[in-house]
C-alpha cells in the first residue's frame, strides 16, 4: 500500500462520496472510514465499496481523544481527510455543545494524535481539514468570498467550524504539521440527508407534503454537485502545497425561493403531475435565527492554480439528483423512520 488515509466522517454525505472517489481510483491507498454514525451516518451510503481490499470501516468518536490516539498508532497513517461534523445549522441552534464538542474538541483531538504519531516527518504526512464557506459569514448583493476574506461566522455551526480552521492553522504555524484547508459552498447530490434544504424538499414534494420556505426565500446559496466537491478534496489533497487554503464553489448562486420553484418543475416532470402544481405545496415559514443572507465563493485559485472546474450545470445535477432519490425509495424510507419523524415535527412545529 502506497498511503494509508484516515478519512472522518466518510458515511455522511459528502464523506461517502469521497470514499468512494479514493477506494476506486487509488487501488494502491489504504482508505480507512472513521464515523461514530450519528443520525447523519449510514452505511448504507457505501453497500457499493464495503467489500473491497483497500477499504475498512471503524466506527469511532472523534471526540474520545485516548481511542484517537490508538487509532492512529495501530494504523500508522499517513494522511487524514477530516469531514467528521455536525453539519446542520439549525441543529447547532438547538444544541450549540455537540457543535462544539465534534467540531473542535474532535478536530483537536485528530491534529494532536497527529502530531504525535508524525514526530520527525511531518513533511511526508498531510491533515486535510473540510470547512464551509460559512465561516466568512454572509454577504450583501454583491461581491464574493475569496480565500482572504476574514472569517465572520454568525451560526453556532459556522463558529465551531471557524474555531476548527484556526486549530488547524495554529498546527502548521506552531507545529510545522502540513496541513491543507479547503472551504466549499453548499452540495447537492445523492445520499444527502433530508434535514437539508434540496433533499428535504425533495422528500416532502413526493410525499404531497409542505414545503417549508424560511422567511421570504430570498436568502441566496451557492449550490456545487457532491462529486464535483469530491473531485476539488482528490486535486488539493494530491497538488496543494502546504499550509494552503483553497475556495471551492460552483458560482451557481440560487435565491432559494427560485430553487424551490426548479425543483417542484422537475418533480412534477418525472412524477407525471402537472407542470407547476407542486408550487402550492410552497409554504413560507418563521425564518432561520442568524439567517445569512448570501453566500458565492470566488474559486478562481482553485481553477487556475490547480484547474479544477466544475463539471456539471445546475439544472442537469439537480434533475440526475431527483432520480436518484425517486429510484432509491427504500433509503429514503430509512432515513427518514423514527427519529427522522420526531426531528422534523420539533423542528418545524413552531415555525
Ligand atoms: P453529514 O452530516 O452528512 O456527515 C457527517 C458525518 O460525520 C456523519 O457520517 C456522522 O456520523 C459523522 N460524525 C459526526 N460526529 C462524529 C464524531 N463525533 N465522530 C466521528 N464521526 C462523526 O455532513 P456533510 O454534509 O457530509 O459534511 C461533511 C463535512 O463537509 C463537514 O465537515 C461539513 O462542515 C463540511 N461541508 C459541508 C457542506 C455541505 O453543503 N453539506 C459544504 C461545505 C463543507
Ligand atoms: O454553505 C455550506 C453549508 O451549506 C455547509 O457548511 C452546511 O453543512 C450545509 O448544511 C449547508 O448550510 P445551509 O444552512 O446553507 O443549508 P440548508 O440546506 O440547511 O439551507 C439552505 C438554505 O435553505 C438556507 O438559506 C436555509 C433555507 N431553508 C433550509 C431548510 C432546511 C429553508 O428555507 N427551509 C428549510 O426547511
């Protein structure tokens, strides 16, 4: 085995898609799955690698520092690929401490079992961490966030995550660990956990439910395919030199309310109703606290300094989305069983 790559968080969503991208094009790496598969974890995301020789699963809290540092000295790991997080910023209103205590207790449990483990070769390892574009805060009509934009978060989630990036810096600075950041605009895609805005519509459309919209809809995202963003972490992992950030986005910026109106066209399309009757299920609901108005990343480092681009229009990854949820019906029903249900009536009772 050429590496041996820790990778956190690979049941999630955009973990899975990472798993998969490294156990398929890199035969000779070692891939091993760190999840504690909280609600958001499944392994179900990965039934299509599960079997191979270069993959493992270990299931695992970030947050227990001694089971860390074990891991890391059975495995000698060469890399780790950091996705582990609570993810969901309306959770992290409701519990601010898990936030805090994966997003940055976890994170710096990860960079010191590192540091540790990587004495006197720090220059042959390399701790990639994945952030969001959040941790800027938000913007007004205009501009974009580049990699210089200073961080302003405004969410609990955003704030843990603000916190993990400058532990991660404070190791390349302090330390001399080789560390990569990158920071991407929201995914979309399959195997994307229905508590989030496209697949939660997705679920609700089908099911001839509301559609709850926050405040006026008009709070804007930057919307990237989940492979695309997979792609971006395979290029910076590989090619970015050490203690660099990079900007990943689609420049595909969506008012959410136009959003939602595209995807009741497409479901209507596939789930032969007719065109724009999904629309009514359309309801305006007590906004987000801290809602960011705005965000749009300027990835022009990333896409001349490493060339990456993104690969597909919005319209078409959006339509291949909705088919994946349509065709895969049982996990859907998965996901969304017992407390699925209880989250959601919490959730949205009040709005
Ligand atoms: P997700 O919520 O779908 O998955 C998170 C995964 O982490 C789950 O499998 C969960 O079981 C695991 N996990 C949570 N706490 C853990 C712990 N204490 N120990 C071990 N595993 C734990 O999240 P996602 O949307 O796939 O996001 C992955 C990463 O990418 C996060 O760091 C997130 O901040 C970042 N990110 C997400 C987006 C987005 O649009 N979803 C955009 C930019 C960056
Ligand atoms: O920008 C990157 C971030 O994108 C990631 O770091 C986060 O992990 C990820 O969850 C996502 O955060 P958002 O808060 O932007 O995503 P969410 O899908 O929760 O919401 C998208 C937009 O839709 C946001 O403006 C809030 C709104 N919304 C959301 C939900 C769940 C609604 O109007 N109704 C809803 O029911």
């Amino acid at each position: 085995m050429k590496k041996r790559i820790l990778i956190t968080g690979g049941a999630g969503f955009i973990g899975s898609h990472v798993v998969r991208r490294f156990v398929k094009s890199y035969p000779d790496y070692k891939i091993v799955n760190l999840d504690k598969l909280t609600y958001a974890g499944n392994l179900l995301n990965l039934v299509d690698v599960e079997g191979e020789d270069n993959y493992e699963f270990v299931k695992g809290d970030i947050v227990d520092a001694d089971f860390i540092t074990e891991l890391f000295h059975v495995n000698q790991f060469d890399a780790v690929i950091h996705l582990a997080a609570e993810s969901h910023v309306d959770r992290s209103i409701a519990s601010p401490m898990e936030f805090v205590m994966t997003n940055v207790i976890g994170t710096v449990n990860l960079l010191n079992a590192a540091k540790e483990s990587w004495k006197g070769e720090y220059s042959q390892k390399r701790f990639y961490h994945v952030s969001t574009d959040e941790v800027y805060g938000a913007l007004g009509e205009v501009g974009m966030f580049t990699e210089a934009t200073a961080y302003d978060p405004h969410s609990p989630y955003s704030a843990s995550k603000a916190s993990s990036d400058h532990f991660v810096r404070a190791y390349h600075d302090t330390y001399g660990l080789d560390v990569v950041i990158s920071n991407c605009s929201n995914n979309y895609g399959s195997h994307h956990f229905p508590e989030k805005l496209i697949p939660l519509a997705i679920n609700n459309i089908k099911n001839n439910k509301a559609v709850p919209v926050y405040g006026k809809g008009e709070n804007v995202r930057d919307w990237l395919w989940v492979e695309d963003h997979a792609r971006a972490i395979d290029v910076i992992f590989h090619q970015a030199k050490t203690g660099e950030t990079y900007n990943i986005g689609g420049h595909n910026e969506w008012k959410n309310i136009d959003l939602i109106k595209l995807l009741c066209k497409i479901m209507d399309n596939k789930l032969g109703r007719e065109v724009g009757s999904s629309e009514q299920l359309i309801t305006y609901v007590t906004d987000r606290a801290g809602h960011d108005l705005r965000y749009a990343i300027d990835s022009s480092k990333l896409q001349e300094k490493l060339g990456w681009v993104p690969s597909l229009r919005f319209e078409e990854g959006l339509e291949k989305t909705v088919e994946w949820y349509l065709e895969n019906e049982q996990w859907l029903n998965d996901v969304t069983s017992s407390n699925y249900q209880s989250y959601y009536e919490t959730q949205y009772a009040e709005r």
